[in-house]
C-alpha cells in the first residue's frame, strides 16, 4: 500500500504544480469531440483541486447538479460523469490518507453504484481502484474484506 500513497503523492504534486501554472479558472472547450482518458482523469483531479481550494470541507459527493459553470462546456453527459467518478475517487482516496474511512466508504459505495468492471475505461478504472480502496479500509479498520481476495496489497 506504500506505493499506492507514493502514487498518490506524486500525482497530487505534478496536479498541484500544473494547477499553479493557471492564473484564475480555467477553461475546457471541447466542442462536440470525445475527450480522451487521459483528460478524464486530469479533469477530475483538477476538479478536486479546484473544489478544496475553493471550501473547507470535503464532505459532498460530486454529483450531476454540482456548479461546475462552464469550465465543462462541450462535454457531453457522460464525460462530466466520468469527471465526476475520478473527482470522487480521488477525494475517497484523500479521506483515507487522513483515516476518515466512514467518509470514504460513502464515497465508495457512491463509485460503486456508478462504475464497472465492464463499463468504458474510466468506469473500469474507478470500480478496480474502488475495490483496492475499500480493501485498503477494511485492513485498516480491522473489517473481514469485503472482496474476500485475501491477498495483501
């Protein structure tokens, strides 16, 4: 579990220096193109940035009516989804690194009912990290494993 929070860590730096590099909001037109992956993922951990910065708490689920202005214009529906997905992953991963394991287990099982093992990539991504998550939680805490792998991460 060491190199997941070395993970962590490093992508928290390089999304907090590229942040920096941006005076104000920024903004993500796309016009009508799918986005790539790539740019899934580095929009929700944006978006993360953006919304801790921005409030003290960390306590909402991202969800569909969340103000995300127009810095998401030209995204279709699913994509904002998938933003969204990431965006909750990452702050259920940021509530256990402060061992607030209560709130991520609702953000889990939030990922949980949108993601899957058989969905497009980014619902893949986010159901295989959920998994490894909760697993991380429940060891933890002292809980059987809700994956029942058995295995040690």
């Amino acid at each position: 579990m060491q190199e997941l929070a070395d993970i962590e860590s490093q992508y928290s730096e390089l999304i907090k220096q590229h942040t920096r590099a941006h005076q104000g909001p920024v903004q993500h037109v796309v016009s009508g193109l799918k986005i790539s992956t790539e740019a899934v993922i580095w929009l929700g951990g944006e978006q993360l940035i953006q919304s801790c910065s921005s409030t003290s708490s960390m306590n909402d689920i991202s969800i569909v009516s969340h103000p995300y202005g127009s810095s998401f214009s030209g995204l279709s529906d699913q994509e904002v989804k998938d933003v969204q997905l990431i965006e909750n992953l990452l702050l259920s991963a940021e509530k256990v690194t402060h061992q607030q394991f209560e709130r991520s287990i609702k953000l889990l099982d939030w990922c949980d009912v949108m993601s899957s093992s058989s969905g497009n990539p980014i619902q893949r991504l986010v159901h295989y990290f959920s998994k490894a998550l909760r697993e991380k939680v429940d060891k933890e805490t002292g809980r059987a494993s809700s994956c029942g792998s058995g295995k040690e991460m």
